[in-house]
C-alpha cells in the first residue's frame, strides 16, 4: 500500500511556519541576513569563497536535495512500516523541514563551525547566512516532492548523479562532508586541498 505523505494546505502552511521559526531562531542567534558583501546573487560556484555559503544556491544546494530524498524514505518507512497512525502523513514535510532547520542551527553553532574549519577543506567557513540557511530548506522540501512524486529508483539515481558531479566539480559532496565531519581523513583532505 501507497503511503500519500504529499502535504495538503494545512501540511504546507506547517512547513512553511517551521521555516520561519528556524529563520527567527538564526536571527536570534546573528547569522548575518543576507551575504556581509551586500549583495544577493542567486549562484555562487566558488567553494573558496567569503560568499559560499551566503547566496542563494551554491555547490552544497545539491546535498541538500539529497536531504529531501533521504527525508522522504525515512518517512515513508515511518509511516508504512512503523504505522505512524497517530500523524497524519500530511505533516512528513514539515517535520523535514524541522529537521533540516534543526541542522541549520546546529551546523551555524560555534562548535560545528569550529569543526568545519578543524577537519575539512572549508578552513574559512563562518558559517551560512540565513538567506543562505532558508534556501537550504527549501532545497531540501524540493527534493523531499521530488521523491514523493517520483518512483525510488529515480530518486536513488538522481542522488548519485548529484553526488558524483559534486564531486567531479568540488571534490566534495554530502557522503564526504559526513564522513569529515564524523571520523575526518587527511588523505582525503589533502586529496580535496589539490582540487
């Protein structure tokens, strides 16, 4: 049986309260709004950069998709394989977005940006801007409909044509930045610094 987790109006207005929260809370926290440069651009394609990280979209766009892949097939397998009848399956995405927004929070804390800078490439990462933050969960919900939408070889596809073009154009995608972030390898930091 066909698990229907596509939000209707009440499950998108949720996701989209979720997101503001998330955007009040990096506000309070003063995550610089916009880029610092003064500027909006809607890509920015150089990982080195004082703007990655800021704009609107930028090489880690793509893990976030990612996100909304690996969402849906958690939630599908809440809901069809742990009946989750107490939820209605409506609210899937904006329980995605509260956890990506969870992650926005924490990934924008002193210690994962201390982390960032100790164990990866990103050695003058600051953290995301909360324009920046924002359009990282609204990539994430893209990919989560893009996966609800789609049959799951697609999305799994879809997923390693993402991660390996990442990887073919920056030396990094979301199962590296997990893997430095978790147990970090100067070997393949030194392999990712040469790119």
């Amino acid at each position: 049986m066909k698990i229907e987790l596509l939000p209707d109006r009440a499950g998108k207005i949720a996701a989209a309260g979720v997101a503001l929260g998330i955007v009040i809370i990096l506000l309070g926290m003063h995550r610089p709004p916009i880029c610092e440069c003064g500027t909006i651009r809607l890509w920015q394609g150089v990982v080195e950069s004082a703007e990655n990280s800021q704009q609107i979209a930028d090489w880690y766009s793509f893990s976030h998709v990612i996100h909304g892949f690996l969402f849906y097939g958690a939630a599908h397998l809440l809901w069809r394989r742990f009946g989750l009848q107490a939820l209605s399956p409506r609210w899937a995405l904006a329980l995605a977005v509260l956890v990506e927004g969870a992650w926005e929070i924490l990934e924008n804390s002193p210690i994962i940006i201390d982390r960032y800078r100790a164990v990866t490439v990103s050695w003058g990462y600051s953290g995301d801007s909360v324009l920046n933050s924002f359009c990282d969960m609204a990539f994430m919900s893209l990919g989560f409909l893009f996966a609800a939408r789609v049959p799951a070889m697609v999305t799994v596809g879809m997923a390693l044509v993402f991660e390996m073009f990442t990887l073919a154009m920056i030396r990094d995608n979301l199962a590296l930045n997990v893997l430095m972030l978790a147990y970090p390898l100067e070997s393949v930091r030194e392999w990712q610094a040469a790119g």
